[in-house]
C-alpha cells in the first residue's frame, strides 16, 4: 500500500547524471504532487547522526515533569514559540482534541527585522543541554531541502528555478517536535492527529518511518504511508494549493491510533512547516489559471492573515 506514494531522489536534480534525468525528476515529482499532494524524498543529504541526535534532545524534553514544560508555554502566543500542551490542538471541525503535545522552534531573526512583530524569539529549555544546537541545526537543514524542493515544483509549474527563493528567505517556518504519549484507555474518541491538511507551502517531515500516518487519496481511500527510515516525506500545503489554484492539492491526512500492543508506547515524529515570508501576497498564479481550471481565489491575501486565519480555526489563536 505505501508504494503508492512514490518516493524520489532528490539527487536526480540536485546532482543529475543528465539534464533529461533532471527533466524527468522535476516530472515525476510534479505528477506526485498533482496526485497524492504527497511524495518521499530519499538522499536528501542531511546525516541520519544528526536527525538522531535532534530527536534524543526533543525527547528528552517531553520527559521532564509537566510542571517543567509548562513554564515554556507562552499563553495568547497562539504557540508560535515554545510549548504547547497535551488536550490543546483539535483538527478544524472536529469534535476532539489531537493526543498530543510539542515544542515551536522558529527562524532566528534579528530583533530590529521588520518580520519581528510576528515572529517572536525562541525559547530554549535550560534543562536540555544540546537543544538548541541541534534543534536549530535540524530546522536549517529541512529549511534548505525545502528551498530544493520548491525549487522543482517551480520548474514544473513554468517559473523561474529561483521564484520562490526571496520570498522564502525570511518565511515565518516552524519546526514542531511532536510527542503522542502512551494510550492507556481503550475506546477513547481521540485520535492522535485528526484529519487535516496543512497551512503552509510544504511540510518536511523527518520520522515517518513510524506507522501511523495516512493520506486520503482522491477516490476517497485512507491510504497508509509509512515511509522507510531515510526517507523524509514532504506534503502540499494550503497555502501553495491556492498560490497553484489547486494544481497542487493539499491532501487531507491523519495519524491514527495503533492497534493496542502498539498504542502503549510513546510516538514522536518532527515536522518542519515551510512558510512564506509574512508579507507575501498569496495569489494566484497566472500560469495555472486555465478554461479548464478558472481561478478559485479572486482576492489575494498575505501569508500572515492566512495563517493567522487557520490557527484561530485548530483552537491555537
């Protein structure tokens, strides 16, 4: 079932053997996203030593005493920085809250940026040594994979290799570690991600390689992806959905619970959601406005009043 997502070497474009294998990269990754909105990235270049060391850092975190964590929660800050809670986050539109809790680690930008009213500084757990070493570490690895990949997709959709370059070089992204504690109920209504898609560009997502994760094909399918260990899957988000007039699909995907045996331990998996810069202007691009594909979205809006539109909609604003 999970070879129905395919998953790609980004080498075939960053170091193609030939421009037609380049060509045909930027094809098949094109086709993926227009099918599933999901696609596997192997080879991607960052060193399993460094993923490894960032997850033993997170999880170390999500093992201090509740009371600790909770001092890293920034009430009204819509969780755009450090801790969110467990019984917080709930998917739009659904009746109970994600089994879940997690950590926001952002761009670093210097205070007198224009971007810093609505991109507050980090926090950093004094308790974890190394954390923001290889938190930070991790997050400018996924923001560069990330840049490559958009890079591709603009190809494919007709624009510059570089479109998306300077309007990502200072985008309000978010690295979100994610702890799904043990289940100890049987029959609980929760699930540990509800059905959902994103609101960015791309998420990057680094560990999913644990079961769980599920795309919603278009024939209405919940389609398990469970991805091998070096592979880094990475997603359509909503905001690159409507800047391609849905040529791009945001797929709607969930994490379910595992069956019991499984549900008693612990899972951790580690996002990376790549944003505009705030004052981008999300609208629709001329070239994917067809008779066959009339525009969606008549009125454009900044990356920042979408987001901050979406994050009142999952109860984090």
């Amino acid at each position: 079932m999970a070879a129905r997502i395919p998953t790609l070497d980004i080498t075939r474009f960053t170091a193609p053997a030939s421009s037609a294998d380049r060509e045909a990269f930027v094809a098949e990754l094109g086709a993926a996203y227009r099918e599933w909105g999901f696609a596997g990235i192997r080879n991607h270049g960052i060193p399993q030593a460094d993923i490894d060391a960032a997850y033993g850092v997170f999880k170390q975190f999500f093992a201090l005493p509740d009371e600790v964590k909770k001092q890293y929660h920034v009430p009204g800050g819509g969780g755009a920085r450090g801790y969110t809670p467990f019984g917080v986050e709930t998917a739009k539109g659904a009746r109970h809250f994600d089994l879940k809790e997690f950590w926001h680690i952002g761009r670093e930008i210097p205070d007198d940026s224009k971007y810093r009213p609505v991109m507050p500084p980090n926090l950093w757990p004094a308790e974890v040594p190394g954390f923001r070493e290889h938190g930070y570490g991790l997050y400018q690895a996924l923001d560069q994979l990330g840049s490559r990949v958009l890079s591709a997709l603009a190809l494919h959709i007709g624009l510059p290799e570089t479109w998306f370059a300077d309007k990502t070089d200072s985008g309000n992204s978010i690295l979100r570690p994610i702890h799904y504690p043990p289940i100890t109920a049987d029959d609980i209504p929760n699930v540990r991600a509800g059905a959902h898609e994103d609101i960015n560009l791309i998420t990057l997502l680094v560990g999913a390689s644990a079961s769980g994760l599920e795309v919603l094909s278009r024939g209405g399918e919940w389609v398990p992806f469970t991805a091998d260990a070096d592979t880094i899957v990475v997603n359509i988000g909503d905001m690159l959905q409507r800047l391609t007039n849905h040529v791009y699909p945001s797929t709607t995907h969930r994490v379910v619970n595992p069956p019991a045996a499984e549900a008693r331990k612990p899972r951790y998996s580690v996002p990376f959601f790549l944003h505009p810069n705030p004052d981008f202007l999300i609208d629709v691009l001329p070239s994917t406005v067809t008779a066959d594909n009339p525009s969606r979205y008549p009125e454009p809006i900044t990356a920042q009043g979408y987001l901050e539109e979406r994050l009142r909609e999952i109860k984090l604003k």
